[in-house]
C-alpha cells in the first residue's frame, strides 16, 4: 500500500540519491576523473523532455493524435544541423566564457547591457509558464498519488494557497536547484555534478515511461496490434489515426517542427546543457544521434497509452494528461505507480534545476548586477568582496522564478492541457533565433538590430499568446479576445491583421518571427556598428578559422595596474580563488608578477573573461573598465591609426616610386657608360687609324730616301716635302686630341676678355686671305659696322671662326668658288653665318658631321682633308661660351655653319674664368696649341701668335 | 572521412527529414491503412524516424 507519507518518503530518498550522484560527480571532476562522457552529454541534452513529454504528450495525442510528435520530430532533424551550428555556438562560448543564452547575445552585439538585460526580460516572463506546467505536474501527480489507492481527479476550484501542493512543490524544487545548481560562483565552471544527476533523471523517466508503456500494452492489452483494432473500433478514437483527423492541419504540424527546432537550440535549459555545461566538444558527434535516438524511445508509447487511458476510462472522468499515472494505480501496480511517479519527479526537477539555474545566472549578470553597479548609492563598486552577494542575489533569483511559475499556475491552472502551456514558452525563445543565427553567420547584424527585433517579436509574442492565458483566466477583460483590444477587430490575439483559420501557436509564431527577422534585418542594415560590436561580431562569425583564444582582435589599448586587476578579480571571484587564477596565468606564461606591475592586453582580456564568467559578459565590460586606464578605441582613433595606416603605406608607395625612378636612371647611367666606353673604345681605334696613315707615309718615304741615296734632288725636295706635311699633319692630329679632350674634361683654360666679333673676323679672313688668292675664291662680307662687344676667348672663337672659313674654303665650289661670311645682331644674340657653294651636306650627314672623326666622304678611298675633329671642338667652344653651332643645307646648294653668342654672358662661368685667365703661363702654352688647330694643311703655317692678340 | 562531407551529408539528411515529415508525402500515409493491426501513419512516422537516426548514426560513426 501506498501511504502519504510512505510516497514523501520515497521522493525525498530518490532526491537523496541525485544528490550523492550530483556529489559524486562533482568529485569526481574535482579529481580531474570528469565522469563526463558522450552518452551523459546525450543524456542531459534530454533535460528537454519534461513532465510536458512525461505526462502532457498522452494529453496532447489524446486530442490530436500524432500532434504531440512535432515538438519531438523538429529536435531530430535540427539535431543532423548541430554539426555546424551547435558546434559553431559551443566553440565561440568556450573562447569567449560565455555562460548563458543573454550573456551570448549581448556579447555578439558589443557586450550590450541592455541587450543582455532584454533577453534575461525574455526568457523569464517566456519560460514562467513552462515552470508552471512542471509544478502542475508534480502537483497533480502528487495530489493524485495521495489517494491511492482511489482515483480521484483533483479538485478543481479555488484551493488555499497554504493548502496547495503546487507552493510546497515549487518551494522544493527551487531548493533543490539552489543546492544543485548555484553552488560555484563561477558560473562558465561546468557543473559536472549537476549534470550526472541530469542524466541520470533522464535515464529514470525513460525507464518509468517505457515501463508504464509496456505495462498497458503487453499487460493490460495483447500487444500494439489488440490494442490499435480495438481503438479502431471506436470512431471517435479511429479519427486519431490520420493527421486529417485531428485539426490543425498540415502547416499547424510544420509549425510545430519549425518551432520545436528552434526550441531545442535556444531554450534556456538547453543551452545551459548544450553548450555551458559541455566538457569537450568532440561529445557533440555521439549526442547528434544518441539524443534523438532517445526522443524516439520515450514517444514509442504515447500513443498506446492514450489510446489505452481512452478506451479504459471511456466516460473522461480522468484527464488524459495523468493517463500515465493513473492506468497503473487503476490496476493496483504499487511499484509501478510509484516509479512513473519518480519519473514524472525526474523530468520537472531535472528541468526546473537546469531552467532556474539558467535563468538565474542570466537575472543576476545581465538584470540585477549591471543595475546594482551603477546605482551609485549602493557604493557597490567600492565594496571588497562581492561574491558573497553574487551568490545571494542568485539563489534569490531562483525563488523568485519558481515562485513566478507559481504564480502563472495559480492564475491559469486547469485552463489549459499541459503541451499548449509548454508551446507558449517555445514561441518565447524562439524569438532569440533571429539574434543568435543571424549573429553568428552575418557580420552584419547590429546592436540595434537585435535589439528591435527581439523586442518588437516579444511584444507580438507577447500579444497573441500571453493576453489570451491571462483574459481567459479572468484576470484581463475577456473583451480582448472577443470583439478585440478596445473594440479593435484587427487586434484580435488570435486573428491578428484578420489572418484566421490559424490555430493559435503557429499564428503567434508567424507574425511573432516575421517582426522579429523585419526588425533585425532592417535595423542592423538601417544602423551602424560601433568598434567593439564589429570586433565581435568577427569573433563571432569567423570563431572557426581562429586558433584559440589568443588572436583575438585587440581594439583595446591602455594599461591597467595589475595590483588593481587581482582587487577587481578578487571582489568578484573572492581573493583565494582570484590568487590561484593569476597564479595558474603566471605559471603558463613564466611571469613573475613581482616584477610584472603592468598589465598588459592579454593579461585584461584574460581578466575579463574570467570575470565575464562570473558577472557576464557585459558587466565585466564595466567593471574592466572602471580599472584600466584608457578606454577602447573610439572610432575616430581607429579611423586616425587607419589613416595613419594608410600614410605609412602610401610613404612606402612613394618610397619604392622614387626607388624605382632611381633604378630607371641607374639603369640609363649604365646604359650611357656603356654607350661611351663604346664611344671610347671607337675613339681609341679612329686615334690610332688616323695617326697610322702619316705615320706610314713618313716612314716608306723615309725608306725611300735612306736606300737610295743617289735620287736626284728634286725627287728628294719632292719627298721631304710630303714627309713634313705628312708630320705636320700628325702634330695637328695629336694636338687636337689633346684640345678635345681637355675641353670635353673640364680641364682647358679659357682667357676671358671683351672682344668685338667684327675684329675677330677681320682677323680671321686675314689670316686666311692667302687661301681665297689661291683657290680664287670670291669672299663676300656682310658686317655691320659696330656689334656690342661680347665676352669670350678670343683665341678659341678665332679658332671657330678659322674651322669654319677653312672648310669652306676647302669645300666650296672649285671653278667658281664663293664664301660669304654674314654677321647679325639679334635680340640676345649675335650670329655668324659661314656659307659656302659647295656640295652641301645631306640631312643625315648633318647629324653626323659634329661627332669626332666624321667627314662627310669616304675616308678609306678619299684622302683625309681633314682631322675630323674641328667641328666638334668648335661646337664645344660655342656651347661653353652659351651659343650654338649648327649647319643648314640643302645637298647641290651649299651650306651654311651659323654660331651664335649671347649678348649677355651665362651666369656661373665668368668668376671661373676670370680667374684662370690671369694665369699667364697657360696662355702661352695653349697659344702654341692654338696655331695647329685648323683642319688644313695650308693654314698651319700662320701661326698665331701671343702678342697678336692683344 | 573527411569532416566537412560528414556535415554535408547531415544537411543532406536534415533535408530529407524535412520532405518525409511534411506534407505532401505525410498525407499519402495519413489513410485508414492498417499494417499488422497498427495503424499505417504510425507504422509510417516511426519506421522513418528510426531509419533517419539510423543514417545519421551511420554518418557520424563511420
């Protein structure tokens, strides 16, 4: 027999054994012997299956058939998608110590207080009815219980409140949950303990469930098939066979997967089980297959037992959601009974632990602490060691919840079958989906974005689904559901904008998400993301292609006493414990922090983040903030060090342009060193030919003289002569090389004086009169009668002036032969033109004529008539005094050589000049050059002499 | 195996579960069937349901 107090006894020895389990597990991971493993992981994933699954599926599929399989079905095919999404979310909570489901999106979008403090709002006001169903279940199974062996359905009707089972209930579990979950301060410490008990819980419902199904199908019916015919035979029941039957139709199933997919990622207890509690990521694979493998287990026998509970109590004096109850106590299975029961037990407690545990750890972060900070009265941030207080505001947290869940089980219990409670929290943390998706695939979702999506999608929710429960349990105005809030149709909970025909969760869910993914996508593209949002968002999105925590982007600069980070740490973890942390930190890293004083950004970000596992992402961010020195960069320093950035790197552009510039005209110097050791080397050759050619004549006639003695001496006149023109020619040669080498180095000396260009010229013709009498040529003088004198060297434009008359001279006309000799004063120039009749020149050999050693004509065949080397001297003479040398022709027409001088001298060479020219002995020894300059023979003997040219 | 072809082939279950959960497929079983005295949709929903797990078990323990 069962007794009262027989049943409490049992129930507080079965929550004795969790608590050894949970001790034992704790343990155990204190040893580093973690009892963690892939089939315990799987197992506390299965905290998802509550009383609603224990006690509410039958219910459900008593009035929809397969209507309750949905919710079990979306976590199956979301569970085949963990792979990438439960792994993306659980490695970027390990790198970044997250710790509960607000905590991760506030964290996302820039450790956004608000953004956390919404979320916590969310899934509070979202999950109190999903605690409400679980003391409903326990307190009717409890109530049930208390009669047995009679079959009595609970009162319904106002009970006292000190009367009701549901207060001494949620007052249980929720000490329960504060043993169990709130013991660590730490909250990313994983609570190994807790889990084992978890797991075991859900090992306990399944074999209670399994059993009572076994029980009703093989004891109290022949197996499935005796039990479906016999359903069969009743048309109410045999409508329950085809999804047609049961309403709510094809889009209301999808719905339901839709929404049970999310839940499963996004619940808070599932989160907190998922990914703040996994040990190891590699748990993840075995879990995928293993958690929906349990799914499928525990529903294998909803349906018989509904069906059973349906034609066993055929007058609905029972509620179909106590079937699993109530068919073993109807048939007198004592043990049986009180094993469902411990099931039933199982399932709320493990969810009510691991829900409250969630939640509270998200109340006190991301609600209650960032307020108490900076509610500077409080002198909060002042006080030494706040763990104490942590630790108070989270078991408060806890039986503030529970006792919310109360709450909403008073006002609504009996209103509703326990699944439809359920699916009102379902459609609460779905609306996260948008946030946390969005957050970690798109870089592009903003704080503001989040945040207008998460509350306009809670507001709807908050519409279509909360106002019903509450109008209909008497505490709003039923006018709210019929005709509409303040008489508006279209406001209609559950037809809202008109759209009808929805049953009420899918209808919620719809226009729920649409504003919710509308108001996120619009707000992050209508915004912009602020410097610490965007670094997270890419720590977020790209989590996978980092290495570990240390390459994080640091955004953050500035210093911080490392004196000052132990206190921070110390109020929050407790001094001990912020000891050993900085010590494990030094030990990795072979600090010592004696010499340490500063610390640097790793050192806050690792600070942080053991804070953020305590208070939450965003509280740590300001506290962090109240002891480092400097703020994160605004965005104007980091568009300041990109600017600085992008001037580096163009001064480096810049650099290698102006390398590149150097390397072009280093290549062009090398080119024109070749050119002229070319040049040189051709120089060289001509030297030497041209040298040859009377040097060989001078020795054969030479020859000639010495073997034959007796020549008549006319031949020998005849052979001397040619011997000394052939010497004369020679020391001309060799002069010349000398003058233009001196001259193309630098290294002539020039005598500067005033000299009027029309003497000079006089001069010239002078000393060239005896060549025009000889080769009768007629010479034709255009001077005008003065010119302003001209600062020059006389000697050398004389010498210019003799190079030129002698080469006309030598090419013009030979029967008529003409020179005209023209003198002009332009603008800043005065020119001299020497024309000829000769042959003239061709335009290519006017190029040619000024380089050494080039005469026009053959010099292999022909005989030289000349060095070569006269005009470029004399070109060179013209262009040191600023003037210009050139040549117009037309071939047949005869030539013309014009030079010009400036009337005003070039700056820079007068001084230079000047002063070379007052050195007397140089004079003298170019003056002796100076008279064997001139390309023909004839003109060498009019030497010129110094004193002349005074 | 390659890690990347194991989440492919999982997305590639995933939407094969999506297609035999849902209608249109779902409502050729939703019929007054009975197969060894249970029902055809159950029979249906069930066997699926296992060999989906069955498939995704054999992608990721292979």
């Amino acid at each position: 027999m069962l007794q009262g107090w027989i049943i409490f006894l049992i129930s507080l020895a079965y929550i004795g054994l969790l608590f050894a389990i949970a001790y034992y597990g704790d343990k155990r991971a204190d040893a580093k012997r973690s009892l963690s493993s892939p089939y315990i992981y799987a197992l506390s994933l299965a905290v998802y299956c509550t009383d609603w699954t224990f006690y509410g599926s039958v219910g459900r599929a008593a009035s929809t058939g397969l209507g309750f399989l949905p919710i079990y079905l979306g976590p199956t095919l979301m569970a085949a998608l963990w792979w990438f999404v439960l792994r993306k979310i659980i490695r970027i909570s390990k790198a970044n110590r997250i710790v509960s489901i607000a905590d991760f999106i506030a964290s996302r979008y820039g450790k956004s207080t608000t953004l956390g403090g919404l979320v916590t709002v969310i899934a509070v006001i979202g999950i109190i009815p999903y605690i409400s169903l679980q003391l409903e279940g326990v307190s009717t199974s409890f109530t049930l219980l208390w009669r047995y062996p009679e079959l009595v359905p609970p009162q319904s009707g106002v009970i006292g409140v000190l009367s009701d089972t549901g207060l001494y209930v949620a007052l249980l579990l929720a000490t329960f949950a504060i043993l169990f979950g709130v013991r660590h301060l730490d909250a990313a410490e994983h609570h190994e303990g807790m889990v084992a008990a978890v797991a075991f819980e859900s090992v306990i419902k399944l074999l209670a469930f399994v059993a009572a199904g076994l029980f009703v199908t093989f004891g109290l019916f022949d197996g499935f098939g005796d039990l479906f015919t016999q359903a069969a035979a009743n048309p109410d029941l045999k409508a329950l066979f085809t999804l047609e039957g049961t309403g709510g139709g094809y889009g209301g199933w999808f719905g339901l997967i839709f929404l049970s997919m999310l839940a499963i990622m996004f619940l808070p207890r599932q989160f907190q089980v998922a990914v703040v509690e996994n040990v190891n990521e590699q748990h993840l694979p075995k879990a995928i297959w293993l958690f929906p493998l349990y799914l499928l287990a525990i529903n294998i026998f909803v349906l018989p037992i509904t069906f059973a509970g349906l034609l066993l109590f055929p007058h609905s004096t029972v509620d179909p959601d106590t079937f699993v109850l109530t068919l073993p106590m109807a048939y007198g299975q004592d043990i049986l009974t009180m094993f469902v029961f411990l099931g039933g037990l199982s399932a709320a407690t493990g969810m009510v632990i691991v829900e409250t545990v969630a939640l509270s750890t998200m109340v006190s972060n991301d609600l209650v602490i960032p307020v108490l900070l900076r509610w500077e009265g409080l002198r909060l941030a002042e006080r030494q060691d706040l763990s104490g207080l942590l630790l108070i505001i989270r078991r408060s947290a806890i039986v503030v919840i529970v006792l919310l869940g109360y709450l909403y089980f008073r006002l609504t219990s009996d209103l509703y079958p326990l699944v439809s409670i359920g699916l009102v929290s379902f459609a609460a943390v779905a609306q996260f989906a948008p946030a946390i998706l969005g957050g970690i695939y798109w870089k592009g979702g903003t704080r503001s974005g989040a945040l207008t999506g998460l509350s306009a999608g809670f507001l709807v929710w908050a519409h279509t689904l909360l106002l019903p429960s509450l109008a209909e349990s008497g505490w709003l105005p039923l006018s709210i559901m019929e005709p509409g809030p303040f008489g508006l149709s279209w406001l209609k909970p559950y037809e809202l904008f008109g759209l009808s025909g929805w049953s009420p969760i899918p209808h919620a869910l719809f226009w729920s998400l649409l504003v919710n993914v509308l108001g996120y996508i619009g707000g992050s593209l209508l915004g912009r993301q602020s410097v610490l949002e965007h670094s997270q968002a890419s720590l977020f999105v790209d989590v996978f292609k980092r290495s570990g925590e240390g390459s994080q982007i640091n955004l953050w600069r500035g210093s911080a006493s490392v004196t000052d980070l132990r206190m921070l740490l110390g109020r929050f973890l407790g001094p001990g414990r912020a000891d050993d942390l900085l010590s494990e930190y030094a030990r990795q890293r072979s600090l010592n922090w004696t010499e340490v004083t500063n610390a640097n950004a790793e050192l806050v970000n690792y600070a942080e983040k053991l804070l953020a596992g305590s208070i939450g992402a965003a509280s740590a961010r300001v506290m962090m903030a109240s002891v480092v020195k400097e703020e994160l960069l605004n965005m104007g320093e980091v568009m300041g060090m990109l600017d600085e950035t992008i001037a580096y790197s163009r001064q480096l552009e810049q650099k290698s342009q102006e390398l590149e510039a150097a390397t072009a005209e280093l290549r062009a110097a090398n080119e024109r060193l070749q050119e002229l050791d070319r040049l040189k080397d051709d120089f060289i050759s001509t030297v030497s030919h041209e040298l040859r050619t009377p040097l060989t004549s001078i020795r054969a006639f030479s020859e000639i003289l010495f073997d034959n003695p007796d020549l008549d001496a006319n031949r020998r006149s005849q052979f001397l002569s040619i011997i000394l023109k052939e010497n004369e020619r020679l020391t001309r040669l060799i002069n010349q090389v000398l003058d233009l080498s001196k001259i193309e180095s630098g290294n002539a000396e020039w005598y500067v004086s005033e000299i009027d260009l029309i003497e000079v010229i006089n001069e010239s013709l002078q000393t060239t009169s005896q060549l025009f009498t000889e080769n009768e040529i007629d010479l034709q003088l255009d001077l005008p009668d003065s010119v302003p004198p001209l600062v020059a060297d006389r000697d050398r434009i004389k010498q210019v002036l003799l190079n030129l008359l002698s080469n006309a001279i030598k090419f013009c006309d030979h029967s008529a032969g003409w020179v005209g000799v023209r003198l002009q004063v332009k603008e800043e120039v005065i020119q001299v033109d020497v024309s000829d009749n000769g042959p003239g020149i061709s335009e290519a050999n006017q190029r040619i004529i000024f380089d050494k050693f080039r005469q026009v004509g053959d010099t292999m065949t022909e005989k030289p008539q000349g060095t070569g080397l006269g005009l470029p001297i004399s070109r060179h003479i013209i262009a040191h005094f600023g003037g210009e040398l050139w040549v117009t022709s037309t071939l047949g027409r005869g030539a013309t050589f014009s030079f010009t001088l400036p009337l005003e001298p070039p700056l820079g060479w007068q001084n230079g000049a000047a002063e070379i020219g007052q050195s007397d002995t140089n004079i003298v020894v170019r003056s002796e050059l100076l008279g064997q300059e001139f390309g023909d023979q004839r003109v060498a003997s009019h030497r010129t002499q110094t004193g002349e040219q005074n | 195996m390659p890690e990347p072809i194991k989440g492919q082939r999982l997305v590639a279950l995933f939407l094969l579960g999506c297609v035999l959960f849902n209608y249109p497929l779902l409502s050729l079983f939703s019929q007054n069937g009975i197969l060894g005295g249970i029902p055809l949709l159950y029979i249906y929903i069930f066997i699926t349901w296992l060999a989906l797990i069955g498939l995704m078990a054999l992608v990721i323990e292979r």
